[in-house]
C-alpha cells in the first residue's frame, strides 16, 4: 500500500476524526479537533488556505487556549 490518496479523501478522513474527537466531550479534544479540521482545510479547493496560514491559524487556537479561552 503506497497511501495514494486524493486530497478529497485526505480532507474527509481529516475532518472525520475531528468530528470523532469532539465526541470525546473534553476541552483537549476540542482543541485537537479545531486543529485537525484547519489542517483538513488544506485539502478542500473551497477553502483558499496554504500551510503557513493554516500553521498561524493553529497557533492562534493554542494561544486562546492557553490564555483560558475566548470567553475569559
């Protein structure tokens, strides 16, 4: 197996275990999804992202995050 995937498939095998990790009902698990579904944002011709804005995007995330949230 070579892990030939087109990027639709990458993007819903992404975006898939984000939705699971929210099912997980904890604020870490929140997190990793948010972060898994931005990188999933790479691979959907609908999104007009790069990797750099999606590495600022996460970045952004983990600081909100670790100041408490947006709702301090």
């Amino acid at each position: 197996m070579t892990g030939d995937f087109d990027d639709t498939q990458k993007r819903d095998a992404l975006r898939e275990v984000a939705d699971d990790l929210r099912d997980e009902d904890s604020d870490e698990a929140e997190r990793i999804a948010a972060l898994v579904h931005r990188v999933s944002d790479i691979y959907d011709d609908a999104e007009d992202v790069d990797a750099q804005h999606v590495y600022l995007n996460m970045r952004n995330i983990l600081q909100i995050s670790e100041q408490g949230g947006i709702e301090r």
